[in-house]
C-alpha cells in the first residue's frame, strides 16, 4: 500500500466526510455541477513505487539547527528546518543558508522554503512568497493557498501528501512579480529541492513557474492544459491559484488540467484510485 493510501485508511469519517465537502466545494466553484458514477471495471494492480535506497527519514532532534554566521552581516542565526525533512532538502536548506543573494532579502521577514512530504509523488511549484507567507515562513498559507489546498484535496489528497515551494524564496515587495535577477539567484536552490523530492509529477502554477523550469517564454495560456517534461519529471502547467481568485471563470480549465494529472497518477474523477 502507498504512503498516501495507509494515511487514508487511518482516516476518521469525518474527516473524509469533510474532505467529500471540500472535493464538491472546488467542483461547484469550477463550474461542474454533475458528476457521472464510472463504469464498474476492474482495479488494476498497484505497483509500488521504488524508493532510492539513499532516501532516509531525518533523525529526530530539535526544530532548528545553528548555522554559520551571515556573510552580510556577521550575525549568526538559526536555520528553520521546516521543509527539510530529509537529510537531502536539509542539505538545499543549508546550501541556501541565510541567504543574501539578491535584494529581496534585505525587505523579508522569513525565507520560505517549502513545506509537506519530502518524498512526494506530486509536487508543486509556485511563484513567491505572499503577505501572509512571508509572516509564517511557510508558501501559500494565504487565500490563493486557501484555494490551492481545496484542489489538492479535490484532487483526493492533503498538504500532507504533496510538496509545495516556490520559485523565489523571499517575499516581492507588494507582491510584484519577480524580477529576472531573482529568480536567476533562487533558482539553482529550486532545481535542488525537485532533485532532492523526486517527484513522479510536477505542477506549475502560473507563467512564472512554469517558464523557468521549461526555459518557455510561451504564456501560461497556451503552456497549459498539456504535459510537458523537466529532467524526466511529467510537467502540467495550469494557473496560479491567485489568478484564479480574479478571474474564477478560468477554475473549470484549471481543473481540467488537474484531471490530467489525477488519470496520471491512476486515480479517478472523484480523486480515488
């Protein structure tokens, strides 16, 4: 059984009760208002999904770990582990360190590094950090994480079950988009945390994302809705959980795009395998 599916079994029926709610909550905003019951047909037979045998569970010990002192400003500080829970991502998080290497740096309140299972099946990739992200150190806590929650859990997971970053690490002033000299200098440090989860798909929410994995330029209008492929990871495009909040007419296309990834991943319409 996947990791995924003994955390369900262990479920309580309210909380699938609950997640029922949510999974039509995300139908009804995207405009389906019916959902067909499949054909009866056999399961086909799960295989289990290889782990590297380098893969380890970090050992337990405290939530934060001294690091050097800051080469700005010759403070020390203390590294926040979260989103590190693997010795492969602690390393990308030490590698990045207190970092200083391009002028947000100087305006954010806490680097936020990503968050959820470190050996993912499924991960996604977002912009920046907002408002909200930046206070809790943690990306898309804020409305658009709101929304993006509900359609994992449309999608019949959690946050628990995905890995969620960002492209940049630190917060835009005003939430602007990120500048090319920002996204050169977090990049690397993005290119590191896929390599070190490993995901089997990857989701790209908004242009920003998606364009800097796939060297693409294309708008995210025309980039999504098809599968693409980075460093022989399976690659959907779909729009940024924020521009589907201005322009909720467009959740109906983003769903469609999450379907495709679900019928990947082998499980059905309403998120089940």
């Amino acid at each position: 059984m996947s990791r995924v599916g003994a955390r369900s079994g262990a479920r309580s029926a309210a909380e699938v009760a609950a997640e029922a709610v949510r999974h039509l909550e995300w139908l009804a905003e995207s405009g389906v208002l019916d959902v067909p019951r499949p054909p009866s047909r056999p399961k086909p037979a799960l295989r289990a999904r290889p782990v590297p045998a380098a893969r380890t569970e970090s050992p337990a010990g405290p939530s934060s770990t001294p690091a050097p002192a800051s080469p700005a400003s010759g403070a020390t500080y203390q590294l926040s582990d979260r989103g590190c829970g693997s010795p492969e991502l602690l390393k990308v998080r030490e590698d990045l360190g207190p970092c200083q290497r391009c002028k947000l740096a100087g305006g954010r309140t806490n680097l936020v590094f990503g968050v959820g299972d470190p050996h993912a099946e499924l991960m996604f990739v977002g912009e920046g950090p907002g408002a909200d992200e930046d206070a809790q150190g943690e990306p898309f806590v804020g409305a658009a994480g709101q929304l993006l929650t509900k359609m994992i859990e449309a999608m019949g997971l959690s946050r628990q079950d995905v890995y969620i970053a960002n492209v940049v690490k630190c917060r835009p002033p005003g939430n602007r988009n990120p500048e090319p000299d920002e996204i050169e200098a977090c990049e690397p440090f993005l290119r590191a945390q896929i390599e070190a989860v490993n995901p089997r798909f990857l989701v790209t929410l908004g242009k920003f994302a998606a364009q800097t994995l796939l060297r693409d330029p294309t708008p995210i209008s025309r980039l999504r809705g098809a599968w693409r492929t980075y460093a022989g990871v399976q690659l959907m495009p779909t729009f940024h959980p924020a521009y589907l909040l201005r322009s909720p007419g467009e959740k109906r296309k983003a769903w469609d795009d999450l379907q495709l990834v679900m019928k990947a991943m082998g499980r059905d319409s309403s998120g089940k395998r």
